[in-house]
C-alpha cells in the first residue's frame, strides 16, 4: 500500500499543471463524507509555502447525483510533518471548520484525509482570486470607491456574525486569512493554523511562547491572551484599516516593541484616517478599537440590516 500511495504521489508531482490532469486509473471517487480518501484527490501546483506546511491547487474526483463523475476544483492544506503539535492544530482546525457548516462568507470545507491516524490534509473549496490582501493590492492602479469598500467589510462582517453564531472566536481575522472567490464573494477562512503557514514577518512569539499577530490585535490579547467576539472585532478594525489604504500594513513604520507600549499604556494611540476613507468608515474602525472590550461594536450591529 506504501509503494502504491508513493507510485501515485510521483505522479501527481511530476504533473503540476491543473490544466493537464492524468489520473490514476486507481483513483476512488468521493461519496461525499467527512473522511476523504487520498486517492480521490490529484494535488497541482502551490498557492504558498511556509515553515510547517503548504496550500495547493488540486482536483476532488467526484460522484454527482446522476451518477457522473466529475473534477471538482480544491485547495489543499497540507502539513511538511504529520506527527508534531502543528497535525494537532491543522486537526483542530479541520473540526472546526467542519462542524462550523456552510456560509456564504466562510470558506466552505469538504473534509479531510487521515494518513497513519494522523489528519494529513484539509481538502476545501477553491478561491479563484487568492487572498484579500494582495487582492487589494492588485487593485491599487484603479482604486476602489466607498460603496466597494462597505460591501468587502460587509460580507467579512456577515461571515464573522455566522462564526459567532456558532460559539467561536477567531482569533487571526486579518486580510490574508480572507479569501475572493468569483464575483469578487469574500469568504472567511484559515481558523487557528493560519500564523504557521504565513509570512513569520505577521507573527510574533511571546513570553508564554506562542506566537500572535501583533499588528492586529486587540490590547487584552496582548496583555493577557483574553480572546473574544470582541477582540476579533478589534481585528475587524485593522480589516477596514487595510480595505481603505488597499492592503496597508498596520501601524506603518512603528516597530512591534513600540506598539506593544502605544496600544497597552495610558496613550490611547489609534491610526489615523486613511487619505482615501470615507468618515463613516473611519468611524466604525474607530469604534471597534475601543479600549474596553464589550464597548467595542458586535458583529451583529455592523452588518446591513442594523447599521
């Protein structure tokens, strides 16, 4: 079974194009369950790298309802090594997902694979145009209006208020970790493994030797890793900040050390309005980076129907 699973695997990495599939006449087709064969997936090209893992593009080969098989477009989460604490987070992370359930504004999953019972991949749906970060800075040689940069925070705030909904926080709401699919349809995703397959220049370690995104969060994180609907609201926040400047990095030119004094001392320090942003927008950036938490807006409040 090992040499089959590595025959397969060579194959697939010599094929990297998902424009050029050759399938295994081995391959099974996926019925539909939580547990998804390896052998029903072809992996195609990286769509980014970290330390401890990568995504790709792939192909689930699967069964329709009228009995017809077709390719279904992925993207694959995979860990370098399957053993260490990072398999326990990319499992958390996958049951998570899963018992989260389908929303318009959240990265749908479809499942995932189990490999010498350790979970080896997370097989979710495929966004066309990448991340909203450099998304936004794609966009910078045309611009975006108001009422584009109200309906990105928009559909990031109906997403969030689906995640809420269903007892769970966040905890690295952020540009990168929201995803563009067709239609330009925002979808929320990487949900806790997200600072282990990123850029290390997003993520600091801390003395309780975890890392964190800094630059995005809230002052109880940073003083005391209190996390909460709140505390993603903060990030909500820093979302806006980077929808206005088109993919900014928070707090420009203020090194980490010095943040960590402006945001958790006496000085109250914000950013200050974007060049670009309309003043309502300002001012729901504004109040999502109150000082005392439950001040801050819920996701609830800030979608359309209770703006």
């Amino acid at each position: 079974m090992a040499l089959k699973r590595k025959q397969l695997s060579d194959q697939f990495t010599a094929n990297d194009s998902s424009d050029n599939l050759a399938y295994s006449k081995e391959l099974q087709v996926w019925n539909g369950s939580k547990i998804i064969p390896t052998d029903c997936l072809f992996i195609g090209k990286s769509l980014g790298e970290g330390q401890f893992g990568t995504v790709t593009e792939g192909k689930l080969r699967t069964a329709c309802k009228q009995k017809k098989i077709h390719d279904r477009q992925i993207a694959i989460k995979m860990l370098k090594n399957q053993e260490g604490i990072n398999a326990k987070e990319l499992q958390k992370e996958a049951e998570l997902l899963v018992k989260l359930g389908q929303h318009e504004h959240v990265i749908h999953v479809y499942g995932y694979c189990i490999e010498e019972k350790y979970l080896s991949r997370i097989v979710m749906e495929y966004a066309e145009l990448g991340d909203l970060h450099r998304y936004l800075r794609k966009l910078r040689s045309i611009g975006v209006d108001d009422s584009k940069q109200f309906a990105f925070a928009q559909q990031i705030a109906e997403g969030m208020k689906f995640v809420v909904s269903k007892g769970c926080v966040h905890r690295d709401l952020a540009a990168r970790n929201v995803l563009v699919c067709a239609g330009q349809q925002l979808k929320i995703s990487d949900f806790g493994l997200a600072k282990d397959l990123q850029s290390a220049a997003y993520y600091r370690k801390t003395s309780r030797g975890g890392v964190i995104p800094f630059r995005w969060c809230a002052p109880e994180v940073l003083l005391y890793a209190t996390y909460s609907e709140y505390s993603d609201v903060w990030s909500y926040g820093i979302v806006l900040w980077e929808i206005a400047t088109l993919g900014g990095t928070p707090y420009p030119g203020i090194p980490v050390e010095k943040l960590f004094e402006l945001l958790t001392g006496k000085s109250d320090y914000r950013m200050s309005k974007p060049r670009n942003c309309s003043q309502t927008l300002y001012d729901i950036m504004v109040s999502c980076w109150n000082s005392v938490p439950d001040k801050r807006p819920t996701f609830h409040k800030m979608t359309y129907e209770n703006m």
